[in-house]
C-alpha cells in the first residue's frame, strides 16, 4: 500500500512536470529549451515509474516514448550550443 501510494505521488509530480515543461515551451512560442526538455524528461521518468508500480503497458510506453524524445532534445540543445 505505501508503495503504490508513493508511486501516486510520483506520478502526479511527473505529470504537473510535464504538462508545466510544454506549457512553459507553448505559451513563450518558442523552441525547445534546455529547461522545457529537462523537465519533461525527469517528469516522464517519474510517470513511468509510476507506471511500473501501478501497471498500465500503454501509458508506460507512452511516457517511455515521451522521455526518450525529451532525452535527445535535450542532448541536442547541449550539442548545438557547444
């Protein structure tokens, strides 16, 4: 039980992260930042987690998918300012 009730946590965490990284990103028009992919990557990878306890196989490779393309904008940005 605490350890689906802290995976809750997470994942509501994940998810205000995420939805705060592309509000950030949508309502300043602009293009993805270092900030906007940082946070979606680390607030798709807590909804994952999330997912791993409380198990739901699409929303998990959804948020999967979503951290892997917030990773290699992430990356991207780094190599482009370098």
């Amino acid at each position: 039980m605490i350890l689906s009730g802290t995976a809750d946590v997470l994942g509501f965490c994940g998810a205000v992260m995420v939805l705060s990284g592309f509000a950030y990103q949508t309502l300043r028009n602009a293009a993805p930042s270092r900030l906007s992919n940082g946070v979606n990557l680390i607030g798709a990878s807590l909804l994952a987690l999330s997912l791993i306890v409380n198990y739901n196989l699409p929303a998990l490779l959804l948020e999967i998918a979503w951290a892997g393309i917030a990773f290699f904008g992430l990356v991207r940005t780094v190599v482009i300012r370098r």
